[in-house]
C-alpha cells in the first residue's frame, strides 16, 4: 500500500495541513463558504480586508469578465473592525482547528493599518494578519504603500510593533523590481509573503465608450495573469529567505505546481473560489497524486525546485 504523501507545509512559525489558503477577497469571511466549499481542503482562509470603520466599497458595475480573467473594482468593501469582532470573528473561530485563520488588514494611512491591528491583537482565533499593500482599488492606502520599498518597509516596521503573531505581507504586481518589495519587508520583521495582488487594468464597453467598471479601473486576476504571477513569485522567492505564499490564477493542481516549483510554500486560491466553490479539494488531491507519481514523499521536495536549464 502506497504511503500517503505529506502535503503540510510551513509559513513561518505555522504549520499548515494543506498547502491551499483562500485568498482574501475571494472567500468573505469564511462561513460563507461554509455550505459549498470543502473547508478542510485549505490549510487557511484569509479574511476580507477589514478597516477601522466600515467601507461601502465602489460604484457598481464591481466586476467584468475579460478572456481568461475576471477584473474588479470591490474597492476594499467590509463591515469594519467593530462588526467584525462582534459578528464575524465568533464565526470564524468555529472552523475546524486544521484550517488557520488570517485576518488582511487594510487602510488608508499607517494610523489606520496599525488601528485594526491593535484592535485585534488579542483577540482568539487568529493566527496571523496579512498587511494588504497591494491593493489597486482604492484611492489612499493599499498600492501607495507597496509600491515604495521605504514606504513598505516603514509600514512593516510600525505593525511589527503592534502586532506579535505571525505577519504576512501581501505584495503588488504592480511594481518595477518585486524582488526589493519583498526584501524591504523581511527587513522590516516579516514573517511571509504572499503575491500577487491583482494587475491595474482598464476596460472599455466600446458601444458606449465607458469603462465596463463603475470605479474605472480595476484589478484583473484569473488564469490570464498566471505566467507573470509564477515569474514574480520565483523572484520573490529568490530574494528572500521568509516563506512565500504564491498566487495567481491557479485553477488546477498543475497550475498550483507551477508556484510551488518556483520556489512557493503554499498557494493562494482566489478566482478559483467563484469558478467553482468546491475545486480546493480536486487541487488537493491532485497534488497528491502528482507527488505519488513522481514518488515523492512530502511537498517540501519539490518548494524551490525549478531547474534553469535543461
């Protein structure tokens, strides 16, 4: 009888049962999910963004479909850290203990960032923040911070301050050199990264001639982005030594290789999610029969693995 391949994996100082994590944005606040997704299929889910106050988000039209992509323009929609607290964290602290928690935190000054995240620090149930500074939606905060090594780095610097459990740092497509984001925020304290945010994009309703999104520009995310997300992630990877969370229209266990081949610790599932609520598990277990194939016996064999040439 075959063994069972290991397909834990290690982001900092958790260990995590599965190499998926529902990422933020894509899955609410967990118990949406509940009723559709194998939730014991991730190794985490990721929060929303939260805010200090709550957010009622952009303009509709919020989403387009583009070939091979989904663009949107949510604009950091959430309840805020009040209702959050009180509503969504109970929820939350339900899911199975194999599945961990992140909260992404958002705002629109440092003041705002370090707010939620003092008023979560101890709180239970959570076992990590992710920083967002990569998001492309909104007019302050998100992409202003990431897309500046200094400014990333002072904002790493500032949450590591205040918050003590493990921090993830959610990094931007949208810059010329990932690599000096990504080692700005291990300086800075860092426990992992995770990337790709969304790529700025434009579209335009030619009949019209008005952009197909109520906030003009959005962030396009989905299988058209993966090449490029799997490159910047292999950078990333390269420059750092804290572990990476790749992500980036991966649909498929092979596409969830390509990451982890290029030097990720485990994958972020988004676009995905609205594909097809219940396809974490189908990943999972074809990453499993991928490592059987090759008689590989933990997932950690293959992190990193790339071979330049061949």
């Amino acid at each position: 009888m075959r063994r069972r391949a290991d397909l834990s994996t290690e982001i900092g100082p958790l260990k995590l049962a599965s190499p998926l994590v529902a990422a933020s944005g894509t899955f609410g606040y967990g118990q949406e999910y509940a009723g559709a997704a194998d939730l014991a299929a991730f190794g985490a889910i990721t929060t929303k963004s939260i805010t200090p106050a709550p957010v009622a988000g952009n303009r509709p039209p919020r989403l387009a479909e583009t070939p091979s992509g989904l663009m949107n323009s949510i604009g950091l929609e959430n309840v805020g850290l009040e209702r959050f607290r009180a509503e969504k964290l109970p929820a939350l602290r339900e899911i199975s203990p194999s599945v961990k928690v992140f909260v992404n935190v958002a705002g629109a000054s440092a003041d705002e960032y370090l707010a939620v995240l003092d008023g979560l620090k101890d709180e239970p149930g959570i076992d990590a923040a992710e920083l967002n500074v990569s998001c492309p939606n909104v007019a302050e905060g998100g992409m202003a911070f990431g897309t500046d090594a200094r400014k990333t780095g002072r904002l790493v610097r500032l949450a590591r301050e205040v918050w003590k459990r493990p921090l993830i740092v959610k990094l931007s497509p949208n810059v010329a050199d990932v690599a000096a984001i990504a080692r700005a925020s291990e300086e800075a304290g860092a426990d992992a990264l995770s990337l790709v945010n969304t790529f700025l994009a434009l579209a335009i309703d030619v009949e019209r001639r008005v952009p197909r999104l109520g906030g003009l520009t959005g962030g396009l995310s989905g299988p058209a982005i993966r090449p490029i997300a799997v490159r910047m992630v292999w950078q990333a990877a390269r420059a750092v030594s804290i572990p990476v969370i790749g992500m980036g229209g991966i649909l498929s266990a092979a596409d969830a290789l390509e990451f982890l081949i290029a030097g990720a610790r485990a994958v972020g599932i988004g676009t995905a999610n609205f594909v097809d609520p219940a396809g974490g598990r189908g990943i999972l277990d074809g990453l499993e029969e991928y490592l059987g194939r090759h008689g590989i016996g933990s997932l950690g064999e293959i992190v990193g693995s790339l071979r330049e040439s061949g």
